[in-house]
C-alpha cells in the first residue's frame, strides 16, 4: 500500500528550475512534481545532490499566460541518482502564492 505522506496534493508537472547547493554552480534541472510542501527534480547524470544541504531553487511557474521565476530554498529529503525529492524551507508570499494558484488549477473538479 503506498500511502501519500503530503499534506496538500502534488501535481505531476515539468517545469524549468535551477538548483544550486553549497559552493556548486547553477545546474539546469526539470521537475517532475510539485506541491505546496515541495516538489521532485530530475537531475543531469553530472549532478549529484548533497543530502541534507539546504539548496537555492529558482523555478519558471506559469502565471497569466506567462512565466516568473520565483525562488525557495529547499532541503533534500530523497535523493536518487539521477533526482531528488526536496522539501520547501522558506517560502515568501509571493512564491506560496504562486504555488497555490498552480497545484489547484490543475486539480480535478468536483
């Protein structure tokens, strides 16, 4: 039995990010999922994520037929070889409204 451990939905979606760690450079990366609690991010074969390394996420989110760059910081919670699940630090209003309005428009109504 798989059993979700989120407390807001996840909604399975490629979005454009840059993930930086430490003292590394900005890597290119897309997620696989998001929720308000955080999201999944595909990683190049080159890019190996430090677990428990807070990390700077910087992510291209959809708003009014355009897309902004809005930024978190994110700890890695599962880290595979080629991804890593994170879980959302510190989010500014902005950002968490962004997040709101992206995981609920794709949820199924009803």
């Amino acid at each position: 039995m798989n059993r979700e451990r989120r407390d807001t939905p996840r909604i399975p979606i490629a979005l454009e990010v840059m993930l930086k760690q430490a003292d590394s450079r900005f890597q290119r990366c897309l997620t696989r999922n998001i929720s308000l609690d955080g999201l999944y991010v595909e990683t190049p074969d080159d890019v190996k994520i430090v677990p428990r390394h807070t990390a700077y996420i910087a992510i291209k989110i959809p708003e009014s037929g355009r897309h902004r760059v809005h930024h978190f910081y994110a700890r890695p919670v599962y880290v595979r070889d080629n991804g890593a699940a994170f879980v959302f630090d510190r989010v500014d209003m902005e950002g968490y409204a962004a997040l709101l309005d992206l995981v609920f428009s794709r949820q199924p109504k009803g």
